[in-house]
C-alpha cells in the first residue's frame, strides 16, 4: 500500500473512490476510480453513518476488483465551505550553533504556527504556508539549509468542526477503512486543476455540488476567500419538478438529458423523454422549455456567485473562472454563460488523466495529487537536510537516515 495512494471523497449525492501512484517518470497515474449513490451528508456533516458507509463500501470492493489489491485505510476530503481558515504568522530563533536552518527549526516554526485560540470542538486539520522568512528576506519556499538568526512562517491554517471529522471517519471506519490523512477539497483541487499562470494572475475555483456552491479565489500562491452558497444541482431538480409538475426523479433523470443552457433554434421543436417512475409510461416535454428552466436558473446561481465576490471585495483580483464538480460543469454552454454573467474568461476544469478526465473526479484526483506533494515536499527536505548534514558516522549511515527520514516525512504529513 506503500506505493499506492487511496482518496475517498464524501459529497452529499456520492462517494468517489481513487487509487493513484506515481511512475518512475514522477508522473501521477489513476489505476482506478469509481462511485456509488449516497444520501446520508446534508449541508456536509453526516446524517446517515450506515448510508455512508454502504457506499464507502461499495466504492472499496470496486477499487479492490480494478486494482486487484487489499484497500485498508484511505486520505478522506473534507469540505471547504465547513471549514475556516485564519492567516497567522509565527517566528523562531534558529537553535543551531552555526545558525543554520534544520529541519527542527522548520517543525519548530510550523509548530508554532498551528497554535490557534480555537474552541475544544474545532481541531486544525492543514496548514497552507505562504511563504518562510529568514531576517527579513521573505518569498522563500524551503528555508532548511539557510543561515540566519530567525525564522518566520505566514501561512492559512485550515480548522473544521471535530465533529464533522468523526462523522466521516466513523462512517469510513464501519466500512472497515482506516483514515490516513485528512485532504481539504478545494486545495487539492486547486493543486491538481488550476495552472501556475492562473494562479499568478487571480483566479476563482468554482465548485458545484449538488447542495451547495462552494468558491475559492487564489493569487500569487495565497488563498484570499473562501464562501460556499446553500444551493447547487439539487436547486435545479427541484425547480424541473415545480415548474413541469413531475416527481424529483425523473426531474433529475430529465435535468441529466439537457445538455443546453441557451435554446438552440435547430432543437426548437425537439421533444425529450424519460421513463416515469410513477409507471404510467413516458414523459414527453419540450426541449426549450427545459433549457429555459435549466439556464435561468444556472444563471442566477452565478450571479449570486459574482455579487458575493464584489461585495467581499475580491472580483478585482480575478482575471480568470474555472468550474469543476457535478452535472453543471457538463452543460455545453456553461463556459459561455458564466462568462456573460462574469464578464471574464471562464474554463470548465478537469483532470488530466487517463481514465479520469470528467470534471466529476476533480476533488478525488485532487486528493492523489495533494498526498504527492505532500511526500514530495518531504522527500526533498529531507534530502537537503540528510547533505548537509555532514557529521553522520558513515558506519551507521545507512539505518539512521532511514529511521531520520520516515520520523520526518511522518511529521511533515501533517502539514503539507
């Protein structure tokens, strides 16, 4: 398992299952991805433990049967719009003789930078350094090596609820899957989805789930909001229901049909139909009737989007939009109607990877690709640390560095 990296994501309409590794290129493969229907998660936290984790299970013994190898414990996604994130900064004197900085001095600093006046119930479950300082030189991204008389770490720590944590890790548990490590699901997106330049200039991750909304905007290596909006895909289903009278379901079996968000002169007099599960046959509706329905409402969601971002004062930062999650990410026209309501470029984001190229799997993918970076930021710590280290006896070398090394990258997990 060693090799391998297991992501579970926990949405309120699914669960998604990974499994991903690295190559000897340092390229990230998917081997496998699956999901299975759950409504056991409202507005986030888990209502339904046996729901969950029947679902959990399912996705497990899929992934098991397409990788052909035992899954015991898993990195879980938590969501975004349940956490909050406080900047902090923090400083440490550098503690060797010669001053030069060690991989102590850099978990002294993170150490410190976690510490948080937070409540019993909330519990810090990531830290996102923005930059290190050392005596006053700042923008730097690996201070270990370095020689000054201080250390100093401005960085986003990320807290969520305790409960909401072992609502997930319970549900998890009862499947019979460990939990290896926590991922927050708008980060690894981030990571995995939105390019460097993007994130130079201002960008605002989109993420629409079916209950809730969830945006981030980014710049220059910095999170500067997060807000979530309590409406999503299931806001579109119920509105296909009211309007055209039908049960939720096939409201949904309809909502999946549309592919459109503008009428289309060529589909005018197109009609669409769904198997009832009333049994009484068919339904028979319109097209454009179901686009106007669709779009309109699409529309609105957005603009409650934008107005957010202009009242928090952040739209200004933003030079472009990228929409990932479920079924409105795979509108046709939802590039171009975000980018009306937006007035600025806007780009549906997916995975790049064979087999997982769906909008869909952004947040499990997002999960492999922040544990991959996480050990990679660890692996080339400790390296830098292990050269400069030239007092180790030579005769013990071997078997130290290796204890010294897994003690490190056990530490550094918990905050990369």
């Amino acid at each position: 398992m060693s090799k391998h990296i297991v992501g579970i994501d926990i949405s309120s309409s699914k669960v998604c299952g990974v499994v991903g590794k690295v190559d000897k290129d340092s390229r990230i493969q998917i081997l496998g991805i699956t999901t299975s229907k759950c409504n056991g998660i409202r507005n986030g936290m888990v209502v339904d433990t046996n729901s969950v984790s029947y679902a959990v299970t399912n996705v497990i013994k899929d992934l098991e049967n397409i990788v052909s190898m035992s899954i015991k414990d898993a990195y879980l996604s938590i969501p975004i719009s349940l956490c909050e994130l406080t900047k902090n900064r923090r400083a440490v004197s550098i503690s060797s003789p010669n001053k030069e900085i060690q991989i102590s001095d850099f978990k002294n600093v993170l150490d410190a930078v976690r510490l948080l006046p937070v409540e019993p119930n909330i519990e810090v479950v990531a830290v996102e350094p923005e930059m290190f300082i050392v005596d006053g030189m700042s923008n730097i991204t690996n201070p270990v090596g370095m020689v000054g008389e201080q250390l100093t770490v401005e960085a986003q720590v990320v807290t969520a609820p305790s409960a909401m944590i072992e609502g997930y890790k319970k549900a998890l548990n009862r499947a019979g899957v460990g939990v290896s490590g926590i991922v927050v699901n708008s980060l690894g997106i981030y990571k995995d989805i939105i390019e460097e330049d993007e994130i130079d200039n201002g960008v605002a991750l989109i993420d629409i789930g079916a209950e809730v909304i969830e945006t981030s905007v980014y710049k220059n290596n910095r999170i500067l909001n997060v807000f979530s909006v309590g409406l999503g895909g299931e806001t579109i289903t119920n509105d296909i229901s009211i309007c055209l009278k039908v049960p939720r379901e096939d409201a949904e079996n309809l909502k999946i049909k549309c592919s459109n968000l503008i009428k289309d002169k060529a589909l005018q007099n197109y009609r669409v139909k769904v198997n009832s599960i009333t049994g009484n046959g068919s339904i028979d509706i319109n097209y454009d009737t179901l686009v106007e329905i669709i779009g309109e409402r699409v529309k609105e969601l957005l603009s409650i989007i934008k107005k957010k971002l202009v009242e928090d004062g952040n739209y200004k930062d933003i030079s472009s939009f990228v929409i990932v999650g479920g079924g409105a990410a795979l509108f046709r026209d939802i590039t171009v109607v975000a980018a009306e309501i937006f007035d600025k470029p806007v780009r549906v984001g997916s995975p790049s990877y064979v087999g997982a190229a769906n909008p869909i799997y952004s947040t499990a993918t997002g999960i492999i690709k922040e544990v991959v970076l996480r050990n990679k930021i660890s692996n080339e710590l400790v390296e830098k640390t292990e050269t400069s280290d030239l007092a180790t006896d030579s005769r013990h070398e071997g078997k130290e560095k290796n204890t010294f090394s897994s003690k490190i990258k056990e530490f550094l997990a918990e905050f990369f």
